[in-house]
C-alpha cells in the first residue's frame, strides 16, 4: 500500500479526529479511505445517469402517452420486486 502525506486546516484535521475517536473508525487513514471510496461509488452513479440521461436525449420524442408510459413503468418495478 502506498503512502500519501496531506496537509489539511486545524479544523478539518480535528474533524478527522473527532470521527475517529468516535469509535466508527480506527485511524485517520481509515476514515480518508471511506471519503475516496464513497467518492468513487457517488461519481459512478452519477456518470451512470448521465448516460442514461444522454440516451435518453439521442432516442428521440416518443410517440407513447404519458399514461403508456406511467403503465409500463408500474409494471416493470411490480415484476422487479416480485423477482426478490
């Protein structure tokens, strides 16, 4: 595993602290991986509906009616969640 020095401002370095010593995790090192990782998980998302937004755009006006649509829509989530 790699090294990485950081400088950060009084306030944020005893922020750092005070949510180790809270016990959730066991060093700084700790903590800043879970901020990397959720940073990680978060922009993922966030590419990922910026391409469905995208494709969304490039497909053109539909011809279906909002009530078509709505309809599809409820019964797909139904038969997802009678998948679980």
């Amino acid at each position: 595993m790699a090294t990485m020095n950081v400088s950060l401002p009084d306030p944020m370095k005893a922020w750092v602290e005070a949510q180790v010593e809270g016990g959730q995790y066991g060093n700084a090192s700790d903590y800043v991986r879970d901020l990397i990782r959720r940073d990680q998980q978060a922009r993922g998302q966030i590419k990922a509906l910026q391409e469905a937004i995208s494709q969304g755009l490039e497909s053109g006006i539909s011809d279906r009616t909002m009530k078509d649509i709505l309809k599809e829509a409820r019964s797909k989530a139904k038969a997802a969640k009678h998948a679980l």
